[in-house]
C-alpha cells in the first residue's frame, strides 16, 4: 500500500451476525452501545430485534414479532430520555414503541393505503427547532407528516395532483429545521422525480427529475439552513444538491457522480463531519465520499440572478462486504466511525472506519 494509501480510512467489519430473516433496516440506539434490526420473518411476520455491542460480539436482548413486516424505522423523532422507536410496516401502518414495553405501541395510525417504503423523523434527540414531527412515504403515491401528539390525521398531506398518476415513494427526508418555523421535506419516487416540499408555506418549493427511480435522499443536516442534499439512484449514479442557493428557474446546482455498477440503496452522512458520507450498493458495496466545496459556491447569471455553484467529490475508500444489496446504513451518532449495515444476505455487520479525523 502506498504512504497515501495508509492515510486513507480504511473500512474494518467489527462484527458479523448472521440473521434468520430479512432485514429491512438497522438503528443505532443513540447515546448506547445498542442497535436495533427490525425486518420480516420467514412466515411473513414482522421482526424487531435488539441487540447490544459487547466484548467484540453482538447480544441478542430482546426480539419482538409483530403482525405485519416492519420496513424501516426512526428515532429522529424521540427525546433523547424516552429512545422511542417509529416504524413503518406492510399494512400501512406508522406505530411508535417504547423499547422497554414493546408489547403495545405507544402510538399508531393506519397512515397509508399500501406499504410505508420509507421515514424520517426531526425535532427529537436534541437535534433541531420545533415540534417533533414524523414523515412518511408510500406506494400508495402520499407523503405523510405526523405529530405523535395529534392523534389520527397527519399535520400534512402531499398527494399526487388531480389527474395526476401515483408515484411509489422511495424515501424521504427532512431539512431546514433550524429555527421554530422552518421546515421542508424531500421525498424520492420510483420514476426519478425529486419533490421538495415547505412546510412553513405548505407548497412545493422544487422539483426535479434525475431519470432513475430515487432509492435514498438526505440532507448533510437536518437542523441547519439547508445547506447540501444527496440523491441516490436506481442506476448506480448519485446526485449531490447546493441547497444554499435556489436559482429562480434552474433550481439548485448539482454535481453528479456513477459512482457504483448497480443501484445505490442508501446515502447516510457522518454525523460529526457532513462533508463526509457513504454509500451502499446493490452488489455489497460501501463506497466512503468526501465532498469539496468550490472557490465560490454562487455566481451572478447574465440576468443578475443568484446561481449555486456545484463542488465536486472524491472517493475515499470503498469496500465489498456481500453478494447481496446493503439495503441500510446508520452511523452512530455518539461515536465516530462507527456504523452498522444490514445486507439480503441476512447478515447484519458492524463496521469501524478509521482515520476519519484526518479526512
């Protein structure tokens, strides 16, 4: 390895647990050494499980199993005291669960006409302005925003136009939370369009398409004037968004990279660097990216209109773990490097990355 190459994170899987199941999504449990898997079983129930990161090994503590396939998870809308986790399951429906009490949600809604592909939540963990607040995203063509203390109707309802065709959506994502009033949410669908929604306004900001079915977005933060989003595609390309700087009729400047053979199933950014963030791909690929910020990041268009100017990004590492997708990702948010993967290989991977100080 050259002396350049030593410098470079390298990607160490800590742990490696086989599953007995399909595993949707995988949480770290914030301010503990805890994740969470939660899936579908074999006979078409739905799967949470527990485990606690001892000794170089990962231990079981508790399995739940509920009713219907769980699909993915948040805590972004928890305090930090209670740790409550908001799923999405098969059936359409959002439910929140005290971790300690599992047995009956704290909260639960039928949200959705058909499965809940996607959630984020905002304003818990200490993160963030304003009201907690739960989004989200279905095949059903709906992009839902729920406070957990208003029962049965979400605060927001964004749904295809009259006339409009339903568009399965993939994934979803808040932003701009850095004040009380300020709020938006970007949702993906499965025919490229990317939809960024106000909610101090309650209209669409902007839209685009990137001509692929959108598999993850995410804003480098969530609980800052927006700043950066990055847009994965079903076609192994991903888009990064100048969000600092919306041009009246060319919207946001963007850089895009092809960046794996396959699909990108996530982007997540570290928690303690947003410039830094890893992808996972399809074939069993992590690939760790640093963003570079241009010399100015907005210019005057002939018009005198302000333009953003896109930055570049450059790979820092990338590694293959499994014959199958990486379908999630989560880093912790308490220590640095450290992230956990759940692949189709029914396998669930703790990894360590290193050297990220010096990136």
């Amino acid at each position: 390895m050259s002396a350049a190459g030593l410098d470079r994170p390298q990607v160490v899987v800590h742990v490696q647990q086989p599953l007995t199941y399909t595993v949707f999504d995988c949480k770290w449990v914030p301010r503990s050494a805890r994740l969470l898997c939660l899936g579908s079983a074999p006979r078409g129930t739905g799967l949470i499980q527990l485990y606690e990161l001892r000794a170089g090994r990962l231990l079981l503590l508790s399995e739940i199993e509920k009713a219907k396939p769980i699909k993915c998870a948040t805590f972004g809308a928890a305090s930090l005291q209670q740790r409550h986790l908001a799923t999405g399951d098969f059936a359409g429906c959002l439910s929140i669960w005290n971790l300690e009490a599992p047995e009956v949600p704290v909260y639960s809604v039928k949200g959705h006409k058909e499965i809940i592909n996607c959630i984020d939540g905002v304003g818990g963990l200490g993160i963030g302005e304003g009201a907690p607040e739960i989004v989200t995203g279905s095949r059903d063509g709906t992009v839902k925003v729920w406070d957990p203390r208003q029962k049965e109707t979400p605060v927001a309802n964004m749904e295809p136009a009259q006339g409009e065709s339903k568009r399965d959506c993939w994934t979803v994502a808040f932003g701009n939370a850095y004040n009380q009033e300020e709020r938006v949410v970007c949702a993906g669908y499965d025919n490229g369009d990317i939809k960024l929604f106000d909610l101090k306004a309650m209209s669409l900001r902007w839209e685009t398409n990137i001509k692929n079915g959108v598999c993850s977005v995410e804003f480098d933060r969530k609980d800052v004037n927006m700043n950066k989003l990055v847009a994965t595609s079903l076609e192994g390309k991903f888009h990064v968004f100048d969000m600092r700087t919306q041009h009246p009729t060319k919207g946001f400047a963007s850089v895009s990279e092809k960046a794996h053979k396959s699909t990108i199933w996530q982007v997540r950014h570290l928690p303690q660097n947003r410039d830094v963030f890893m992808t996972s791909g399809g074939a069993g690929s992590l690939h760790l990216w640093k963003y570079e910020y241009p010399a100015q990041r907005s210019k005057k268009d002939s018009e005198g209109a302000e333009m953003g100017v896109a930055g570049s990004v450059s790979l820092l590492q990338n590694v293959t773990l499994s014959t199958q997708p990486i379908s999630s990702l989560d880093w912790s948010p308490d220590k640095k490097g450290l992230c956990v993967c759940g692949a189709f290989d029914q396998t669930v991977r703790v990894l360590i990355v290193t050297k990220l100080n010096k990136v």
